[in-house]
C-alpha cells in the first residue's frame, strides 16, 4: 500500500511539473468525432505517460478510470488516425524547429502474444509449426543527427490472415513478377510517402532502413520524391 501510495504522489508531481504541457501540445492536432472522447485521450495519455510500462489498472488508479480506459479503446469511433494525428502534427512541428538534416529511421517490429484464441487477435506468422498471434508494426521515426528523437514520421498496423500453401506458392510464382501493391513490401513505400508528405522537407530528410528495405521500387519513389535513402 506504501508502494502504491508513494508511485501515485510522484505520478502526480510529474504531472504538474511538464507531462501536461507535453500532452497538450500532443493532442492538440487531434480531431476526435465528440470533444469527450478527445478529453479522455488526453486524460489517458497523462496517466500512461506518467508510469511508463505499467498496466492500465496501475496508471488509472481506480476501477471506474480503468472502465473508463477500456471502453475508450473498444469504442468503434476510436480509430489508429484518431489517436495518432495529433502526435504527427507534433513531430512535423518539432522537426520544423530544429535546423540540419533529419534522419528517419524505418523499421519493422513483431508484437507476440499468447491467447487461447489467437484469431481475435490476428496471426503473425510460424515457428516451429506453431502458430503466432499479434500484431506487426511498421514505424517510422524522426530524429535529429545527434540522436534526438522528435517523434514518428509515419506508422501501419497489420496481420497476416493466411498461411496455408505459401511456401507452395512461392515455389510456382516468381516474386519478383508481383506487384508491389500486393505485397507486405508496400509497406516502406507507404511510410516513405507519409513521412514525405508530413515532414514536406524532403531534401533535409534521410531516410534509413535495414536490408529488408533493398527494394526497387521504394529507390525509384526516395528519388522521385527528392528524398536520400540509406
């Protein structure tokens, strides 16, 4: 009880100290489709940003702001952009204010987990003859050359709906001859044209990606854009 007493004073000092000026200035490109559920982002915002890494019962203190927490999340006029534009407008104004090249960092992340049904989450791939569930992210980060970050450029969510008979497939269909449009792949151009059309400097951007991003169609759009890929 002490524990959760002292977490909850030093929650709440920060939060008069910088973490709601930071949320503002965060939620303040958002658009939601009624004001409350913008308020009840905000107010969420504070309290995950003020414990990172806890669960939503610890950081909502209470049962009635935990309820409150999950019904915003399953609320069907909650979407990813909802939540997520606010934080773009942020990043585009932070890397207006800042002077030199920017680097932005693309990469793939794969969120495991374990369900007794993993069709309500989405399935994510195979180990071992095992099936994987989760989610699959795709981001994009801007950051200054010294390492500073200023927030994603660009994001995509995702699972894979099907397994059965790829490998087999592979083994009759060049991949090469596939459209981009068809593949995950399609992914980097995507965040590359995002994040081109948010930062609207594409000459002061240099965008970075793993040999996964070895992709011709992905050179051919950096370059139309104007934009240096690495």
């Amino acid at each position: 009880m002490g524990l959760v007493k002292e977490r909850a004073g030093a929650r709440a000092q920060r939060l008069t100290t910088g973490i709601e000026t930071w949320v503002d200035r965060e939620v303040a490109g958002c658009e939601f489709k009624d004001e409350r559920l913008g308020r009840r982002f905000g107010k969420l915002l504070a309290q995950i940003g003020s414990d990172m890494g806890q669960s939503i019962p610890l950081v909502c203190q209470d049962w009635a702001n935990t309820k409150a927490a999950y019904r915003f999340f399953s609320n069907e006029r909650v979407d990813e952009a909802d939540i997520l534009c606010g934080h773009f407008e942020a990043t585009r104004g932070r890397v207006a204010a800042t002077e030199g090249p920017i680097f932005v960092l693309h990469d793939t992340t794969e969120f495991s987990f374990k369900r007794e049904k993993p069709d309500l989450i989405g399935f994510t791939g195979k180990t071992a003859g095992r099936t994987q569930c989760g989610i699959l992210t795709h981001s994009s980060l801007a950051v200054t050359t010294e390492g500073l970050p200023l927030g994603l450029s660009a994001i995509k969510f995702w699972t894979r709906k099907k397994f059965k008979g790829t490998t087999a497939l592979k083994r009759k269909i060049n991949p090469t001859r596939v459209p981009i449009e068809q593949k995950e792949s399609i992914r980097w151009l995507e965040n590359l044209r995002q994040s081109t059309d948010l930062l609207a400097a594409p000459g002061r951007c240099v965008h970075i990606g793993d040999r996964e991003s070895d992709i011709y169609e992905l050179f051919c759009l950096a370059q139309g854009a104007m934009a240096d890929f690495g």
